[in-house]
C-alpha cells in the first residue's frame, strides 16, 4: 500500500479561509440579511475544513495502521 502525504498547503489554506470568515461576520452585524448571508459562508467553509482536517486524520491513521502492521510482520518473521 503506498504511503499517502498529508497536503500542509491545504491545511494552510483551510486555516486561513476560515480566519477569513470572522471578518465578514463581524462587518454584517448591523445588517441582520448580510449577517445571516456571511454566517451561512462561513458554515461552509468551516464544514469544508472539517472535511480536510478528516482527510488528513484519516490518512495519519493509515499510516499508522500500515507501521504497526509493518512490525508486526516484522516480529513475526524474527520469531519463526
């Protein structure tokens, strides 16, 4: 199984998206439709970087999972 690579631009860019949606909020809070219109944006954007932050979990996990197996073998092999 080839190991996958966590994309640190990508988490980058979630992170800064997300820091880029306060300042909508906090401008609309005046206009209660400009406010609604950001807070849906940024329910978006934040579900976008929820779903990135599992891409990466999920892909840490795997490697784990192949390491452990790896030593596993490993260890198996040393004990026959």
């Amino acid at each position: 199984m080839p190991q996958q690579q966590i994309d640190i631009n990508q988490l980058n860019q979630v992170k800064a998206n997300v820091t880029l949606t306060q300042t909508p909020i906090e401008k609309s809070s005046s206009d209660p439709t400009m406010e609604q219109e950001a807070i849906k944006q940024a329910a978006q954007e934040i579900a976008q970087a929820q779903s990135s932050v599992n891409q990466v979990y999920n892909t840490v996990q795997a490697q784990q999972a192949e390491r452990f197996w790896g030593l596993s073998r490993l260890i198996d092999s040393k004990q026959e």
